[in-house]
C-alpha cells in the first residue's frame, strides 16, 4: 500500500510539471510587462515619454502583464487539464476535454449554492453592496447614497464564510479552490477515463460508448462534487489559514524546515506536492488587492504585488518561500561543481569538467539542479540530506532574516534573479542574494572538497572500476538502482528486442495500441524498424503505411502491447542498443502445443456469417491476405449475425467487439475478425452475445453488428476466419466457395499427426 500511494503521488509530482513548465514565459510577461508599466518605476527613471500611458511601448507592455495575468489567474483550470493527461492512462485528449467540462461544472454549482444559501466572505459581500448600490441608483429606488445601508458581515440574513473564501473565476463567484480545485477535477477526470473509455451501451444508445461516454459520466460526478466542495471546502481553507498562521508563527525556524523539506524531497519527485499548497493557497498566505479582491498563495499573491507596483520588503513574508533558491543555485551548487571537478583523477578531469561546467550552468541560469543533485545523493546520501539540504534551509532563513523580497515563476536562476528582482529596484534587497550567494560559494566549495576527499566518493572523474564512464546522473539513475536492490526483476528482453526492432524509443511517435492481432503505432522514422528483429520476437509481419506501423503477433497480443508498455516505464528502456547486442537470438512466442487432442482427427467449421466466401488472399488487408496471421477465409457478409463455426471456448473478446478469438474442443486455435480496420469504430456497430471464457456451441450467436454502419464507417466489411498457430502438420482446406449461408461446413482442419 505504502508503495502504490508513494507511485501515485510521484505521479501527480510529475504531472504538476507540465503547467509549472508554462510558468517561466508567463512570468517573463508578468516580469518584464509589470516592471515597465509600473508607474513608479517610469517615474523615477523619467522614461514617461517611451513607457507613459498611451505610448506605444507602453501599450505593449501593459499587454504583456495581461498575458502574464491571464496564465497565473488561471493556473487552477491548467492543473486540472494537466493532472488528467498525466493520470491518464489511455485516451489523455478525452482526459483533458473531461477536466475542462468538470472544472466549468464544479464552479457553476459552488458559485450557484454561493447564491442560494446567501454565502459570503468578505470581499465577496463588498462586491455585492456595491452591485446593490450601483443597481438602486440605476432604477431610482436610491436617490441619496448616504441613504443606502450595506449589509455587515456579521447580519444574521447571511452565511459567513472564512475571509479570502471567494474569488472571481472564468466569469464566476466561487470559492478559491485554488490549484487544489483544479488537481481534484484533474484527478476524477483521469479516473472515469481510466475507467470508461471503452465502456460498451446498448444499441439505443450505442452512440454514448466508449470515450464520448468520459465527458457524460464525469460531468454529473463534478456536479456532485460541485455540491460536496460547497459544504467541506471552507473547512480546509480554515485548516490551510491554520497552518499557515503555524508557520508564520514560527517565524525564521518555520522558513528553515520548509527550505530543508523541500530539498529533501526531490530525489521522491514529490517537492512539487510540498511547495505547490505554499505558493497557490491560503497555507502561503492570504492578501486584499487594491480592487478588494482577496486571493491566496504565496506566488500568486506576489504576482498581483507586481501588477500593482507594490514590491517591496513587506513581501518578504511570501517570498520567504521562493526566495532562498537563489543562493545555492546561482551559487552554491557551482561550488560544489567545481569541488567535484578539482577532485577528479587527472585522467579524467577533462570529461568531468565540461560535464559540470553545463550542469553548473543550468543550476545558475535556470535553476535545474536535478545534473548535480542526483550525482552526488547517487553516490553519497549523507552528502545531501547532511550538507546541502541543510544548507538550503539556511538559505531560506537568511534570505527572509534579510528581507529578501524576490520571488519566482519555476526555479532560482540568474533569469528569474534578474525579472523579480533587479527590475523590481533595490527595495527588494536583490543584491543580498550576491552576498550570501558568494559566501556559499566557497562554503559549498570547501565542504564538498573536503568530505569528497576525506571519504574518497566516487563523484564524477573519481569512478573506482577501470574504464567506468564519466556521467552526471539523474532519476532514471536512482530508480534504477533501487530497483535493483530491491526488486530483483529481470529485464523484459522480449520488450527489449520488440523496442529496438521499432527503432528505439526515441523513434516511436505517440502512445502504443493494439487491435486483437496487431500492435498499432506510428513511428518517426520507418527506416529505423527491423522487421527481421521483431520477427524474432514472435511477430509474423509487418504493415507500414506512411509511418503507420502495424506489427502482427496474433491473439497475443494484448500482452505483448502491455509488456512493451511497462518496459517503456523503466530506465533499461533508454538503453536498448545495449541490451540487446548484434548477434543475440530473441525467442518470441511461436508455440503451438495448444492441442487439446494429440491424436489423428478431422474437425468441420461451419461459416461463422451468411456471405460470398473466398480465399483468404482476397481480404483488403496485407496481414490477413499474405497469412500472417495463418490460413483461413475470408467472407464479405450480407447477414447482420456473427455465429460460432465450431464448439469450443471464447478466448479473447476484443472490447470494442470487432474480434473474437475462439478455441474449439479439439484445441484448434481461430480468429474471427469483422471488417478492416474496424477497431477504430471504438465498439459502435457491435453487440455482443457472449463473454470471455464462456464455452458456445456450434451456430450460437457471438455477435449481432450494424452492417450499414460497418460499410459506411470501415475500410471494408470483409470477415476474415483465421486458423492462427497451427503446426505443420496440420492442414486446413476450403471445402466451398461463392454464397454460404450459416448452417454449412466450409473449411476442415485435418490433424495428420499421430497419437
């Protein structure tokens, strides 16, 4: 249990990167946009006839602090869209689509029980006597504005709620969710896809199957939770105000242990979870804009301070949460960097030097730490929870101990350094940074020299085994490593051979998929696909159309897709061409002992659809018309009833019903696939009379199937029966061709082997 929580919330960490990655241009908007249009600033520099009101640059960069606006006034809607591609495990478009419609839907209904029950915080109840003022005027029922009497936050006709509980957003009053709001939406919207994106209705409604059915389903259950959070939100947001007061209260020895927890965290991908609660919610703290607004979060809050021109040293108290990265990253960890390099073997000492040199750069101009951190909490833990997280959390407390009030969009870059705070002017104290920041330089130079030394780590340039490479490592290293301490799994090398006969992973373009015979993908280049490899694995062909491939295993081959897939998950996946040399055999699933009866005999199948039957050749697709797959027929139908040709079991049933696999009761395994390309249908045109493992007689109907619809929608409605893994010693032979109708033998498979 402790395992799955701790991958589901690396999950989430992961997928919180993808609107925090949108956070550098949107702040650079704000950044530049907010400084050069603040009208205290053009003052004091006397630029009022380039950037004054009316000017064109000043137009633009009112326009680039709407942009910025409009990113940071929205983050909430950007995670709940994010969370739901990064949860979701198929179908991540309809993930999304469903996150939008359940986030617009979950604010409709708290901004309508808003109403309903007469509920306001105070911000929100100022915004409502101005409505009513400005209304009364308007129809003349108020002539004298001293005459009108605003109703208090304490009237007994209202429901009060926690102060900063409401916000303005996408056109409602509604409660300040926050990110919070948009990772819940986010995360049910991942969970009905994950769940129903191949849900099969009857015919009636057939329409609503599959992925349109995520949008229906998860827009009543964020109707319900729109309810739900009206009643338990304001609850957590008096227990965020709480905990926000604790840290507060706490003062300097607080910012130490956030500064100390969030380092802590990287090397679990979890910090995003920690600090996210800080910078977007009332835990960060809570501010009244000049236009009475209230909002909430330490980033967000520092943001809006930007807009109005009012950073300076009281921001502080938000910042106290942004604010220490700096030091240690623009200065500390090159420090350590360059410990490192002045440590390696001499040998060595050029690689490992342009190594550091880049990742130094990155820590110092971005704030992308991950190149030194994981090196050396790879090669020595103490280092890193001992030295530089504790060091970090100094860093923190000095920089709110000096009133350090710049803030951030991502990380604590030279970038950031320079939009937050040197263009912001000297009341952000920015230069205190380059104080501090110097003396950790040295501080984190000496430290890493000396233990480096001192207890001989194998950082980089110092590998102990002769001809090591020289590298800078990174999660996939560490995870790597602790998989193989604890799990002790051996590496997929079916998986393995299957990647790199596709090319790599850097060659597959999009997801995985399959239909009941095939992988389906698309690969970006189709000279890099070795058919010869992945024939080795078990495949009988391939197909390319364009950089369309489809690589033929049979009936097998849902597994195959869902053992390519976890292999994708793990770091061996970066490194195929290693793990599978030249020379090596790969031995896929080409067994046929699958027969039931090992003894001579003949067995009669019936035509699984009344039709014209031909030979298998004639199907309008490469894999059934070359055998890939096996011998068989192939039969363009003119009835709307899918029977079994034999007695025997249903092996597989394809979820979008447009394939049944079968095994008859001598073992004789067979394939009966309706239409081509039918699996893009998603289930529409199919019913199915039957369920996996369920044993059917000779005639019984399988599937019912809307033929109209089939030839209108589907490349072809040709039903291909297919013989698949039989031995060589078996033998299948056509007994008629032309019109067939249900009830007549058409094929026998003779079994010459003896007992």
């Amino acid at each position: 249990m402790k395992d799955r929580i701790f991958g589901v919330l690396t999950r989430i960490g992961r997928s919180f990167m993808l609107p925090i990655a949108v956070l550098p241009i949107a702040g650079l908007f704000l950044g530049v946009g907010g400084s050069f249009s603040n009208e205290t600033m053009i003052s004091l520099y006397h630029l009022e006839a380039i950037l004054g009101p009316g000017t064109i640059l000043g137009n633009i960069m009112l326009l680039l602090n709407d942009a910025g606006s409009a990113v940071f006034n929205n983050l909430a809607l950007l995670f709940a869209i994010a969370v739901a591609i990064g949860m979701s495990n198929r179908e991540k478009a309809t993930g999304a689509l469903a996150a939008v419609l359940g986030f617009l839907i979950m604010n409709a209904v708290i901004a309508r029980f808003l109403v309903i029950t007469n509920s306001f915080d105070t911000a929100s109840l100022t915004t409502y006597n101005n409505n009513l003022l400005l209304a009364g005027i308007a129809d003349g029922s108020i002539t004298n504005v001293d005459d009108f009497v605003p109703i208090a936050i304490n009237d007994p006709s209202i429901h009060q709620l926690p102060q900063g509980s409401t916000t303005s957003l996408l056109g409602y009053t509604t409660l300040s969710t926050g990110v919070f709001g948009g990772i819940i939406v986010g995360l049910l919207a991942a969970y009905v896809t994950n769940k129903f994106y191949n849900l099969q209705l009857p015919p009636v409604i057939s329409f609503f199957s599959g992925t349109r059915s995520v949008p229906i389903i998860t827009a009543f259950l964020t109707l319900i939770l729109g309810v739900i959070m009206f009643y338990v939100w304001p609850f957590v947001q008096m227990g965020m105000s709480f905990l926000g007061s604790l840290v507060d209260a706490t003062g300097l020895i607080g910012t130490f242990i956030y500064g100390y927890i969030e380092r802590a965290l990287i090397p679990f991908g979890l910090h995003h979870v920690f600090y996210l609660p800080f910078w977007q919610t009332a835990i960060g703290g809570t501010y009244t804009t000049t236009d009475g607004r209230e909002i909430a979060g330490a980033q967000t809050i520092y943001f809006e301070l930007i807009r109005e021109g009012q950073v300076d040293m009281n921001a502080t108290q938000y910042t106290r949460f942004m604010a220490g990265k700096f030091p240690f990253m623009i200065f500390g960890l090159p420090g350590a960097a360059l410990a490192m390099y002045q440590t390696a073997y001499e040998e060595k000492k050029d690689i490992a030097g342009g190594l550091l040199l880049s990742a130094a750069l990155a820590a110092m101009l971005t704030g992308i730490t991950e190149p030194i951190e994981f090196t050396f909490i790879f090669v020595a833990p103490a280092l890193y929870y001992g030295v530089h997280c504790v060091l970090a959390g100094l860093s923190f407390m000095l920089m709110h101990l000096f009133n350090v009030a710049v803030g951030m969009t991502f990380s604590g870059g030279i970038i950031d350094l320079t939009l937050f705070g040197v263009l912001q002017g000297f009341q952000t104290n920015w230069y205190m940074v380059i104080v501090v920041g110097v003396v950790y330089f040295f501080i984190y130079w000496f430290l890493f020299r000396w233990i480096i030394i001192h207890f001989d780590l194998a950082t980089p340039g110092r590998e102990k085994e002769e001809g090591a490479e020289v590298k800078l490592y990174t999660r996939a290293d560490v995870n790597a490593a602790k998989a193989g301490d604890n799990s002790g799994k051996p590496i997929d090398m079916k998986s393995a051979a299957i990647l790199k006969g596709l090319g790599g992973k850097d060659n597959l373009d999009g997801d995985v998929d399959c239909c009941i015979t095939r992988l389906r993908l698309m690969v970006k280049d189709p000279a890099k696909v070795d058919e010869d490899l992945l024939k080795q694995t078990g495949a009988v062909g391939t197909v390319l159309n364009g950089k369309g491939l489809q690589v033929i295993y049979g009936p097998t081959v849902p597994s195959v897709k869902n053992a390519l897939e976890e292999f994708l998950e793990t770091p061996e996946a970066d490194h195929v061409d290693e793990i599978i040399g030249a020379g090596d055999e790969i031995v896929g699933d080409k067994t046929t002992d699958n027969i039931v009866n090992d003894g001579p005999f003949t067995e009669y199948f019936q035509a699984p659809i009344a039709g014209k039957l031909e030979d298998v050749s004639k199907t309008p697709d490469d894999a059934f018309a070359k055998k890939m797959l096996g011998d068989g027929i192939v039969i363009f139908p003119t009835d709307n009833k899918v029977c079994a040709p034999c007695d025997g079991t249903i092996e597989v049933l394809f979820p979008t019903h447009h394939a049944i696999g079968m095994k008859s009761s001598n073992g004789v395994e067979l394939l009966i696939h309706v239409g081509i390309d039918t699996v893009n249908l998603n289930g529409k045109g199919f019913t199915a009379k039957v369920e996996e493992k369920q044993e059917v007689k000779r005639g019984q109907e399988l599937l019912e199937i809307d033929l109209d619809y089939i030839r209108k929608n589907a490349k072809s409605d040709a039903v291909p029966m297919i013989f698949t893994a039989l031995p060589e010693d078996m033998k299948v032979e056509i007994l008629k061709n032309g019109n067939v109708t249900l009830d007549e033998d058409v094929v026998m498979v003779t079994n010459l082997k003896d007992a």
